[in-house]
C-alpha cells in the first residue's frame, strides 16, 4: 500500500520505517528541515537499536523516503498516519495544535479529490490523542470539505530500546474504525504482523483511544504502587526484593513492572496519566487513584536525592556526586521527564559537584545543563575524585562493573543504587569486603 506518515518523531519514524519493511510505499513527512538533512543523509535524530540498519535497508530498496512536502505525500497515500506530538498544557490537558494543523494540511491537498467509496483513503491517528479526539478530527475535515475521508485510530505500543520488535511482534494490534471497511483495509496492513496470539482487535474509536490511556496509566499505577511499597520496607526494615518475588510468583499480579526505582519518566507515562484525569476532570469526575499515582510518581523521583542528603547530613557543598545513567530507561537516549534531571536539579541546588555518564544521552543532558556538570566518556572516569556514586538508569553496563577500582576511583567508597542492581548475595559480599555503604530503594 501507499502510505504516509506525518511526523518522524520516535513514533512516527518507527511506524514508516517498519510499515516498509513489510513491503509498503512509505513517506514520511517533517516540517522540521535539520530533521530531514539527518534522515536523507541516511543517519536518524534518534536512538533506537536496531533502528538506524532497517532506516538505511528501506531507503536503499526505494520503499522509504522523507519530505516536507505534506501536500504530495498524501495525494499519493491510501493510508495518512498521523503521527505528531501531542504536548501536555500546564492544566494537564493535551494540546492538539499540532494534530490540528496536520488536518488542516490534509483536508487542503485533498478538498477536491473525488469521493471514494469507504475505505479508499483513510486518516489513521496514531499520535496519543483525548477519547474523543476522533470525532473531533472527522467533524474538522468535513467543516473543511473532506467529509469523504474515512478517520482511523491505531494507538501504539512501543517501549523505547524495543520499538522494532514491539511493532514487528506486537501484543496486540488495537484500531478504532466507525465501518468494517476501514477495519478491512487496517486488517490487511498490519496482516504481517498479526498472528493467533498476537490478536487485530477492532472497536470504536473511543474505546481505542481509550485503551492508549488505560494502559499506560495501569502500567504507571504498578510503577507507584511498588515505590510506595519500597519506601515502607525503607521504614520497616523488610527487603522489597524477598516482597516482590512474594507477590510475583501470583499468577494475577505477575513481575513485570514491579520493579522499585526513583519514578518513572518518558514521554508516555506522565503526560498520559496528567491527560487521562484532566478529561476526567473536565467531565467532573475523580480519578483518585491515577491522581495518587501521578503524586507518588513526582514524590518518588525525590527519594535518590532525600537518602544523599540524609547520608552527608546535610552538607552538599563541595562534595562531588556522580551518576550514572540519564535517560529515562535504559536502550533510549530519550531524557523527557527523566528522573535523574530531577536529581541533577536538586544536586545543583545545593551546590554539589556533578559528574555525570549515560551511553546514549550524554548530548542531549549537555543540551540543558550546559557546562555546569562534568560529562564522562566512561562509567569509571566518572567515579574520579566523587564522594558517592549514584545509579539512575540501569544500563546492562552497569551491571557487573569491577568494584575495586570503583573504590580506587571514589573519595568515599558509597553506592546510592537506585535501581538495586548490585542486590544479588554475590555482590553484596563482595561490596561488604571492600567496605562499600550501598543503599538501595526498599532494601531496609
């Protein structure tokens, strides 16, 4: 099929590139012209494995290509993804503007193209949009004379550091349509995809959008639920490890993302959980539990900072903190909501030292904090002349490092683990013989 896709943002650019790699005309479409020298120059503005290698294979078979120009990519589309931001206003509420404009560019190019029949030419929104947003999209093109464009929902479940396997080996294929033939035409797009476990599931466009929300807020609640416990086994002195293997091993709670840390980040989770209760809200109703999440979530992302502080009594300045890892999670250079930036920003604030490593998203740290911290090429060179270090983000590099020259490197040997990797009974006998003091989350 002929398709376009609007946006080449971590979204839009995993969705063309792999909507190619199963045969289909993609062209992407950016108005951003730094974005698009990156993407003709055959290198990508984000990190993704494996991303960059299907990017380079697509352009060199001719199924892929990038453009600014809207007009004639959709002209040629039987498949228009929208796939924009969709940025969170200070009320919580998602701002549309950049949804709305790219209808409007739509609705321009194609206003006096002939009506087809159901299913000829579609406009899928992929972007994470408000229930309701559907409607609002269909009533907009009509106003602008293209009521004969059928509108689609195909919301998307992608882990950065996993896009590519997420969207080739998909859960579940959700889509939102108002007639089968639109269902239809998305069956057979995504046909390479799906399989018996791997289910098309076709509903409304409202329970579509819905699902992104419900989702992303159930994986968020498991994400706060299990901080909340961590920091209660900080105050009783139980492990929060023995607790989740307690928990996990029931078949109705099951391990995945019950793993305790300094809060989660992305550009999904928080602005998604904000969204969802600032619908609820504009309807009157209480979410009351997403509220307590989105609230332990920012309490959380304090907690590194609160237990570095406790540790040196108080008395930051002049001491030298490094951290290692900077992006929200590991396989990602994305540092939006990041929890390490709001210790970077409390470490700063009371005159700390800050020396710094992340493989992937030292540039864009740098991009905000300038030359106030000092930016490692290595983890170790980051340890040199620190008094602590912390771990943020757990890299698999980080995994096993070599502890004695950790403590050759520290002024102090203490380790605040924010993501309890070092927990394991090996690891914490052989931190003990070199005197380390490791703290983790929830670990008593």
């Amino acid at each position: 099929m002929n398709v376009a896709v609007v946006g080449t943002g971590y979204v839009g650019l995993v969705t063309g590139t792999c909507l190619a790699d199963t045969g289909n005309t993609v062209v992407c479409v950016d108005n951003d012209p730094k974005k698009l020298a990156i993407l003709n120059d055959n290198r990508i503005p984000i990190y993704e494995p494996g991303l960059l290698e299907l990017v380079q294979k697509n352009r060199t078979a001719g199924r892929l290509s990038f453009t600014n120009d809207l007009a004639a990519a959709v002209r040629k589309a039987r498949l228009i993804f929208i796939a924009v931001g969709t940025p969170e206003l200070p009320t919580g509420h998602v701002d549309l503007k950049y949804v709305n404009s790219v209808v409007d560019g739509i609705a321009s190019a194609l206003r006096e193209v002939p009506a087809g029949k159901p299913g000829e030419r579609i406009v899928v929104i992929k972007s994470t949009v408000p229930p309701g947003t559907n409607r609002v999209v269909t009533d907009r093109l009509a106003r602008l004379g293209c009521s004969h464009l059928d509108v689609a929902n195909n919301p998307e479940f992608l882990k950065e550091g996993a896009a590519i396997d997420d969207f080739m080996k998909p859960d579940r294929v959700v889509v939102g349509v108002r007639n089968s033939a639109v269902g239809s035409v998305l069956r057979e797009l995504y046909a390479p995809y799906i399989a018996p476990d791997r289910p098309f599931l076709e509903m409304t466009p409202e329970s579509a959008e819905m699902t992104k929300y419900a989702a992303n807020s159930m994986l968020a609640t498991k994400i706060s639920f299990i901080n909340e416990i961590a920091n209660l086994c900080d105050a009783v002195g139980a492990d929060v490890n023995a607790v989740r293997k307690g928990i996990g091993h029931d078949h109705r709670i099951g391990f995945e993302f019950l793993a305790p840390g300094p809060g989660y980040g992305g550009s999904c989770f928080p602005k998604d959980v904000k969204g969802i209760i600032a619908v609820a809200r504009r309807l009157q109703l209480a979410m009351r539990v997403l509220e307590a999440v989105d609230e332990t979530n920012d309490g959380q992302k304090e907690v590194l900072f609160t237990k570095i502080h406790a540790h040196f009594d108080g008395q930051l300045t002049g001491k030298t903190i490094a951290v290692w890892g900077l992006a929200f999670k590991p396989r990602t250079d994305d540092v939006r909501e990041a929890p390490a930036l709001s210790l970077l920003d409390s470490l700063l604030a009371h005159d700390a030292q800050v020396r710094v490593f992340d493989p992937e998203a030292l540039a864009n740290v740098r991009a905000i904090y300038g030359d106030r911290i000092f930016y490692a090429t290595g983890a170790l060179e980051a340890l040199d002349g620190a008094d602590a270090l912390v771990v943020v983000t757990e890299w698999s590099e980080f995994r096993n490092p070599n502890f004695a020259d950790m403590k050759r490197r520290l002024k102090t040997p203490v380790i605040f683990d924010g993501r309890n990797l070092f927990a394991s009974p090996e690891q914490e006998r052989v931190l003990e013989s070199l005197g380390f003091s490791c703290v983790g989350i929830g670990r008593g």
